[in-house]
C-alpha cells in the first residue's frame, strides 16, 4: 500500500469509527428497539426531544399520571405531538422516584410530568416536574383474588364418580 492511500484510509476509517458512535439529536434519527415498539408502536410521535442524562441517550415524553399496578408499574397518558393522549403501561424500577423525591405510585391522578425513556427499552429511568406534588398518602391497588386449586368442580366429579362406583360393587355383590 502506497503512503498516500494509507495516509487517507487512516482518517476514513477514524470517521467511520466515530460516526458508528454518534448520538441521536432529533427524534426522527432514534432508532427504536423492537421491544418499545411492541409496547407501543406509536412511540416515536410521542417523543419530544433526545438529550443526555446520566451519559446516556434518554427520549423525553410527556405524560399524565393515571394509576399504579401492585407490579410496579404505572398507567399513563401519554402527550402525542398532535395534541391527542394515548392510555400507556410503563414499567419503573422502584428507585426511580419524581424528582427524586416523590414514589410514581403515590402522584394524584391528572398529574403531568415529563419522563426519561431509553430508546432500547419501554421503562422509566427517570421522571420530573415543575409542578408542586400533594402526595396521596393510601394508594388502594384492587387486588384480584382467585380460587384455590382445591374449589375446582374436578375434584367434585371425581368425589361423585368414586361414590357411584363403590355403589355399583355393593349393588353387584348383593345380587350375588
């Protein structure tokens, strides 16, 4: 290889090198994982900016608060940039708090708040707010409660179908 071609590939491939590494700055140039967009394909229209928290590419999304799961995760609405709202579950890790003060689960509901999301993953990896926050001090989660195993009708059919087996040998023995 001559001197000036390796003189030139040496910057070409510092270029491509770096330009792998290259940030996002606008929402159009994020390119989300397929996860997110399997939890909700309309993401991209409710991103507002990319910027850098934490040394990391975050998508900033604003949302209002709805209600809390016992799963640790939260109903919102999310704000789309044409100005309709779109009913979301997101996922939160629990040391993820508003302001870093306030537990997502306890926000009274309507409340508005701007939320950090990775582009490779649906979850909440931070949260803030300029408004002021009345903390609900009791959240009531309905619980579901099911059955026991032992309240199924099998059990029950089979309870009857021994009886009338051991009714069907007496009978049989008596006749004999």
């Amino acid at each position: 290889m001559s001197r000036s071609k390796w003189l030139w590939s040496v910057p070409a491939m510092l270029l491509a090198m770096f330009s792998s590494l290259a940030q996002a700055t606008d929402c159009s140039e994020v390119q989300w994982h397929s996860d997110v967009l399997a939890k909700y394909p309309e993401i991209a229209k409710a991103c507002q900016a990319v910027v850098m928290r934490d040394g990391e590419e975050r998508v900033e999304i604003k949302a209002d608060f709805v209600r809390a799961h016992p799963n640790h995760s939260i109903t919102l609405d999310v704000h789309e940039n044409d100005g309709t709202k779109e009913a979301v579950t997101v996922k939160f890790n629990r040391d993820v708090k508003l302001n870093d003060q306030v537990d997502l689960d306890r926000l009274p509901r309507g409340y508005e708040m701007t939320l950090y999301i990775p582009h490779d993953r649906f979850e909440i990896v931070h949260a803030t707010s300029d408004e002021p926050v009345e903390i609900i001090e009791e959240v009531v989660v309905a619980e579901v409660t099911y059955l026991p195993d032992t309240a199924s009708p099998w059990y029950l059919i089979g309870a009857l179908g021994s009886w009338l087996f051991a009714v069907a040998m007496v009978m049989r023995l008596r006749r004999r």
